[in-house]
C-alpha cells in the first residue's frame, strides 16, 4: 500500500468500525476523517509548512505568533526604508514575492540555500534587473549599491 501507512488489516478494521457506527461507508469521508485522526503528528509539519509557503507575505508573517520561523524574524526586522534604500532588482524580487532572494540580499541567515551572496547575472536570469544610474556603477554584485549610490550623491554635493 502506497499512501495507508498501516498494515491493511488495520484499515480494514478501522474501515468496518467506521461503518458500524455511522450506519454506512463513504469512502471519501473515511479517508478524511482517518488521516487527519490517525496521522496528525507525521502531516501537521508538512501541512504548515505548504500553509506557510503560499500565504507567505509581509501580512501574515509580521503577525503570526511562530517565534522561531525565519520568516516571521525577517519580515519584523525589515522595513519599508530597508526596500527603499536597496537596489531596484530587490525591490522587483520584494514586490513579486520573492523573499528569498531578499533574505540573501539582506544576508541574513539563509538555511535555504548555500550560496548566500547575489550576483546581478542571477538577477538578470530571473528578469528582476531594472538597472538605474547606480546600478552601472557597481561591479556585478548588488550588495555595493548602497555604497556607490552613497559616493554619487557625495561626488554629486561638491
């Protein structure tokens, strides 16, 4: 048996109790009645888990009360000036919900994948390079866009 993690025996005793006590068998109903019983604790991770992915956004994350979640710990910690402030192929990656390449962006801890630092080549894979006249100035790797856009605007003042 590819999806009952029991033996078949147990299901079919499972499946003839279920019976007795309703009166009649509906197997849709059986199904989900009996895996959300009898295998909370090997499905609930996964089913927050595939919860979290599709409905993480700044909105959720902010509020939601998991304390040890890297995404709960990111979105309280970033803020709006954070995404001003960082370079457009960012802000594109923000505003299409593409979190983890902001997370690497803003180096913080990233256990999701191992190479942590972004190129602009990526970010012209992706189709989130929207260059602006900062952006020409640094040497392929968005982490200088602060730093060059602060000396333009240096060299700019004088």
């Amino acid at each position: 048996m590819k999806y009952w993690l029991i033996p078949r025996e147990k299901l079919l005793v499972n499946a003839l109790t279920f019976a007795n006590k309703t009166g009649l068998f509906n197997p849709s109903l059986f199904s989900e009645i009996y895996f959300f019983l009898h295998n909370q604790d090997r499905v609930h991770g996964k089913l927050v888990d595939e919860l979290c992915s599709v409905v993480r956004s700044p909105d959720v994350c902010r509020v939601c009360i998991v304390n040890q979640c890297i995404w709960n710990i990111f979105f309280r910690n970033i803020e709006k000036l954070h995404i001003e402030r960082a370079p457009p192929c960012i802000r594109n990656a923000y505003f299409k919900r593409k979190f983890e390449l902001v997370l690497r962006y803003f180096s913080f801890a990233f256990p999701l994948e191992e190479k942590a630092t972004l190129s602009c080549r990526e970010m012209i894979e992706r189709k989130l390079c929207s260059p602006d006249k900062f952006c020409k100035t640094i040497k392929k790797n968005p982490a200088f866009y602060s730093t060059e856009k602060l000396k333009l605007k240096i060299i700019n003042a004088k």
